[in-house]
C-alpha cells in the first residue's frame, strides 16, 4: 500500500514539474500591442512583463513578427 503511495506521489510531482517546464512564456511592454519570445532583439533592453502566451492572447497582445513568424498571420489584400 505504502509503494503503491509513493509511486503515485512520485508521479504526480513529476506531471506538476514538467508542466511548468513546457509552461509558454511570453514578454510584453509596457506600451506595445505585441508578444516576444525571451531572446526576441526586438525586447533587448527594455522593460518587460512575462506571462503565460494565452493571457496575453486573452488580453489582446499579437506575436511579434520577428521572434513569433509561424504564428503571425498572413494579412488580407
């Protein structure tokens, strides 16, 4: 019984950690409509805000057209 609690335990610690460890992050400023990756040139020293990549969606902010091209989408003529 005891294994058998240890072993889920084990397991559930390790679903929590990965998780957070594949969690999307993103960067926004303070004045800016656009989301960055981390290492985006675009950011490099500025002030910047990291969130979850949905929340920022959930809030308006699009991907950035240098760090974020496969997600941006291609606009209408």
């Amino acid at each position: 019984m005891f294994k058998r609690f240890a072993m889920m335990a084990l397991l559930l610690a390790f679903l929590t950690a990965s998780t957070a460890a594949f969690a999307d992050n993103v960067y926004v400023t303070a004045k800016g409509n656009k989301y960055h990756k981390a290492d985006c040139r675009l950011i490099k020293n500025k002030q910047t805000v990291e969130m979850d990549k949905q929340k920022a969606i959930q809030q308006g902010y699009k991907p950035c057209k240098k760090c974020s091209k496969d997600e941006v989408q291609p606009e209408n003529k």
